[in-house]
C-alpha cells in the first residue's frame, strides 16, 4: 500500500494537469477562473481578492493584479473589480465545465463516502499543522 504523501502529491497533481487542460481550452489560467469565480459572488477590492486567494499566493504571484489586469483588458472584468456582463456569461460557462469536472473526480463516491473523505483530509491537515 502506498503512503498517503504518494496519493496527495499524485491526486494534485492530476487535478492541476487536468484543470489547467479544461481552462486551456477556454484560454483562461487557474489562477484567472479563480478570480472569476470569486468575483461572481459581488464586486471587491484587490486586497479582498488577494485575501480570498491567499492559498495560491507565493513568492514569484505575491499578488494577482496581473491576473485581474488581463481579465480587466478582456473585457470580463471592470474597475473597482466586478464582473462585466461579458464576464457573467464567461463565468457561467466555465462554471459548467467546471462542475462536470467536479462530478467526474468524485464518481462513484456516494455522498456519505466524500463526506467521509472530506472528513478525513481535514483530520489529517490539522493533525500536521499541530506538529
């Protein structure tokens, strides 16, 4: 059997490659359908979209101006960073694909078993940030 370091590592990186190949097709980057998607539940600031992402963060993207600086050129999103009609339809298109994505990860789970899956990831998480 495996270690469970194996199958996290494994698992994200095949859902990166996966989503990156779904976003391609629609020629938006992960870190652009995140900012879409944050920005479909209201209009805010950089520093609030920063703080939302913060996960994704890092040393080489301490920020995602330039991300929210390309949507803004697209047309999908407007200053004082909300999104544009334009941006809606984008974001709700890829939002469908995006949840068939979703559905397809989890197939053949029941609800109780991801539930149980969920449950268990977020043990272990807290059990190791407590080390």
């Amino acid at each position: 059997m495996k270690p469970l370091g194996y199958w996290l590592k494994r698992i994200d990186g095949q859902l990166e490659a996966a989503i990156d190949h779904l976003l391609a097709e629609e020629a938006v980057s992960r870190r652009q359908w995140q900012i879409l998607n944050t920005l479909a539940t209201g209009p805010r600031s950089l520093q609030e979209i920063d703080e939302a992402l913060a996960p994704f963060r890092d040393s080489d993207s301490p920020t995602f101006q330039p991300a929210v600086a390309e949507l803004v050129s697209r047309g999908w999103v407007q200053s004082g960073y909300a999104l544009t009609g334009q941006g809606r339809l984008a974001h709700q298109q890829i939002a469908a694909k995006v949840h068939t994505f979703r559905e397809k990860t989890i197939e053949g789970l029941s609800e109780k078993d991801y539930a149980t899956l969920v449950g268990l990831l977020e043990r272990v998480s807290a059990n190791v940030a407590a080390l």
